[in-house]
C-alpha cells in the first residue's frame, strides 16, 4: 500500500480548492511529535492514537501520518481544510497562522472547561458538514446514508475522551444529528 506522500502534489492541489495557503505535511517532525505528546498529556496510548488515527492542522499547515494512504487523506482534507478557513476567519481574513491564538481560545484550551466546550464541538461539527457537502455535491452513491453513519460516528468521537468530553454526550449526537439531517434536506 503507497503513502499519501507518493501523491503529495496531487492532493495539495485539491488542497488548495479549500485554501490556497494549505501545506501538507507528515507527522514525523519534532514539532507535531512533541505537540501530539502534549495533547495526550504524557499518555502513551494516545499518543500512538493522535499519531495514526488523527490528522492536526494549525493554521494552514495539515499534518497527516505517513501510513496513511492517498484516498485516506483526500477524504479528510476537506475537514482539516474547513480548519484553516476557521483560523483565517479569526485572522480577520490576514493568514490562517495568524488566528491560532483566537482558534485556540474557541475550541477551549483544550482541558478547560470539560463538559462545556461548545466552540470546540461546534468548529468540528462545521469541518465536519464541509465533508458532508462534498459528499453530496459530488454525487456519492448513498450519500446521506454515509453522512447520517458518520454523523454518529464522529459524534461520538467527539464527545468522548480524545476530544476531551466537550459537552454532554447526547447533546453532541443531538447537534451532529440535527446538522447532518438538515444538509441532507437542504442538497438533496
């Protein structure tokens, strides 16, 4: 199986569609290591979660993990690109970099307040409706029925431990839920 690395310059190119300023980039530098590191808080298991089933953005810069295959990461460049148009919108529309300070406050430093983080699960229900849009506008076979699983799936990603424990996790389903049926009626 090749590596999203073999078609780079293919997929920053459809990058590119969500935000000319995308950089695509593994998951072998320092840089991400220590900052997955952080985010796991020292815990080794998730560490080694972040690390190969999570991709990160920051600003414009998309980190994948190598083992990741092409199609793998296509399907996911329209949530991380979503992202990077959220960091440029607190940029005031300058450069995605430069809203990571307003970004991070939004999606609620991250440890604080569990249970309460409602920028958090909302910036991620919003990545996550530009996948479903494209599902739809690209006429996917079964689209809703793809969008109604990974509604849920990702629902409950989000509401448990590796995001944290945002909000309650009926009310992440409940918004996830309600987002994706309201989409479905809205392009189909």
């Amino acid at each position: 199986m090749k590596s999203w690395i073999d078609h780079k310059e293919e997929l920053e190119k459809y990058a590119h569609l969500f935000d000319k300023s995308i950089i695509l980039k593994d998951k072998e530098g320092w840089f991400i290591k220590t900052l997955c590191w952080i985010i796991a808080l020292g815990n080794r298991d998730r560490y080694v979660r972040y690390m190969t089933n999570f991709a990160q953005t920051i600003g414009n810069y998309h980190f994948y993990p190598r083992e990741w295959t092409k199609d793998r990461v296509e399907r996911v460049i329209p949530h991380e690109g979503r992202h990077t148009y959220q960091a440029r919108v607190c940029s005031l529309g300058i450069h995605p970099l430069l809203g990571l300070p307003i970004m991070a406050i939004i999606y609620g430093l991250i440890f604080f307040p569990v249970g309460l983080a409602l920028g958090r699960v909302y910036l991620e229900l919003d990545a996550d409706t530009e996948v479903w849009r494209q599902l739809l506008l690209t006429d996917t076979p079964n689209a809703a029925t793809i969008i109604r699983n990974r509604a849920t799936d990702f629902a409950s990603t989000v509401a448990g431990r590796d995001y944290f424990w945002p909000l309650p996790t009926a009310w992440v389903h409940k918004l996830f839920n309600d987002r994706a049926e309201s989409l479905i009626r809205e392009l189909l």
